[in-house]
C-alpha cells in the first residue's frame, strides 16, 4: 500500500508536460488528483478545458480518480476555487503541487513591465495563493506536502529570462520560510528544478540535450515529496534525465573586521571574502 493512497493532491499546470506527468504518477500510487490548467498558450494567452479533461480521463481510464478544474491560479479568487473543488469533490486536501508557469523571455534591455508582471503573476503570485487557500487545511488536519517548480534559471540565471529565473528564485526564498512555520504542524516544503522536454523548454536547448530529458525521470522525485512518507522540508532539488541532486547554498570562511572597515580595508581582503575554499552549508545569522 502506498502512503499515497486515497490522499488528494492538487496540481496547477497539470494539463500537459511535467504538469501531466506529476498528475499521472500522483494518481498512480492511489493520490486523488485535481488537475488545473487554464488550457493557455506557452506566453499565457488563450485558454480551454481540453487539456486538463484529457489528463482526467487519462487518470479515470487507468483505473485513478480525478477531477478538473480550469481557475486561473495567479488570481487569488482562482486559487481559492482550486483547492475549494478539492475540498467539494474529495473531502480533503493533502498536496500542492505548483507546477503551472508562462514564458515572456526577453533580454532585460527589452523586458517590458507588463511582461515581468505576467511572468510573475503565474509563478510567484500563483505558488504564494495556491499554498495560502491550502495551508489553513494542512494547518489544521497537521499535515500538509508543499512541492514548487523552481528552475536552474532562477538557481543559476540564463540570457533573456530575468522575470522568470527572479519569479523560480522568489519561490525558493517562499518555500525556505514555508518549511519553518509549517515544521510545528506537520507541513512540508520542497522546490523541484526539472530538467525535462516539454512546450515550456523546446526552443530553450537543442534537440539532441532534449532527447535526454524525458519528463518522466522527473515525476517519481516529485510525487515522493508529497507522499506523507516523506519528510524532506526546505530542500531544492535539480532532476532530469535520471539525475537528482540536491542544491543549497554555501558560506565561505570570509574576513571579520573588528572596526566599521574602509572601502580600502574591504578591497585588501577581497579574495579572502570571495573564496570558497571550505565552504559550509549556509545559514540565517539571524535567526
């Protein structure tokens, strides 16, 4: 028996790729699943309920139960619709699974306002109302499994995506605070940076690199973090093509001065605070 048995996840973004995928392996180990998806274009334009219909019935027909739902999660009204139809169809949330996402690349001299805002809306905005209409459930049942999409983008950058790789880097500043107020009532966290060929990336590497990421390596590491089995919080892991990693940040031994330092003081030990060398896990020094 799975831990996933009978448990309800929903999952934005769900009517195709990854989003597909998550759904498929979820509902697979006995989960309920609420498919989301707007049904829209790569840049968020358009929309439909075919997508996320045909994902369900892909569920019902392989012997799983699932529902659609059509919300636009970067409206908090969509976002509490969501997890509202989990709550009227199934009795129960137990999952999220904020996988929904949009492209407007651009370089940053060409990034229009209104393109940042889009980006941001369906990533940043759509994980922080996607997780606030769940966390008074899993608050209150002490339990609850959290898992975002972040991306290498966000981890690392890439040319011409500064409004996504600043909305997947946002949602790992999200989920890092996520999995310390949730850890008292038995709240999970995690980001997952997939690696994977969907529409999201088919023009964004070359197709000899995409025919090594199948996004069904990336599936089992997601529908285990949200398997009560699970326990991993706070942690962000890069996946694809068979590989899964955990990233984190690092600290550097650095320099401490014993006196407010001069601009000088500070370009003498440049390297010192710039080296690595025996780098430990990071930490907030304030908390």
């Amino acid at each position: 028996m799975s831990g996933l048995d009978g448990r309800v996840i929903v999952i934005t973004g769900a009517g195709g790729g990854l989003g597909r995928e998550y759904a498929l392996s979820c509902a697979g180990e006995g989960a309920r699943i609420v498919v989301n998806d707007l049904g829209g274009n790569r840049d968020g334009t358009g929309g439909g309920s075919a997508m996320a219909d045909e994902v369900v019935a892909e569920i019902r027909d392989r012997g799983g139960d699932a529902v659609a739902n059509y919300d636009d999660i970067s409206d908090v009204s969509g976002a509490l619709a969501l997890v509202g139809t989990a709550i009227d169809k199934f009795g129960q949330i137990d999952g999220a699974i904020h996988n929904a996402g949009i492209l407007r690349d651009s370089s940053f001299a060409k990034l229009s306002p209104q393109d940042w805002d889009a980006v941001m809306k369906v990533h940043l905005y759509g994980g922080f109302n996607v997780t606030s209409a769940a966390w008074p459930h899993f608050r209150e049942q002490k339990h609850g499994r959290i898992v975002v999409a972040t991306s290498t983008s966000g981890l690392y950058g890439n040319f011409g995506q500064a409004n996504y790789g600043a909305a997947k880097a946002g949602l790992v500043g999200l989920i890092n605070t996520l999995a310390i107020e949730g850890a008292k009532s038995g709240i999970t966290a995690n980001a997952v940076a997939p690696l994977a060929a969907t529409r999201m990336t088919a023009d964004v590497a070359p197709r000899e690199v995409l025919d090594r990421l199948p996004p069904e390596f990336v599936a089992p590491v997601v529908t285990h973090l949200v398997n009560p089995i699970c326990t991993e919080t706070g942690s962000v892991f890069v996946v694809g093509g068979g590989l899964v990693q955990r990233v984190a940040l690092f600290q550097g031994t650095g320099t401490t001065f014993t006196e407010p330092p001069t601009p000088a003081d500070v370009a003498e030990r440049w390297t010192q605070i710039c080296d690595l060398t025996g780098a430990t896990p990071g930490s907030n020094p304030l908390a």
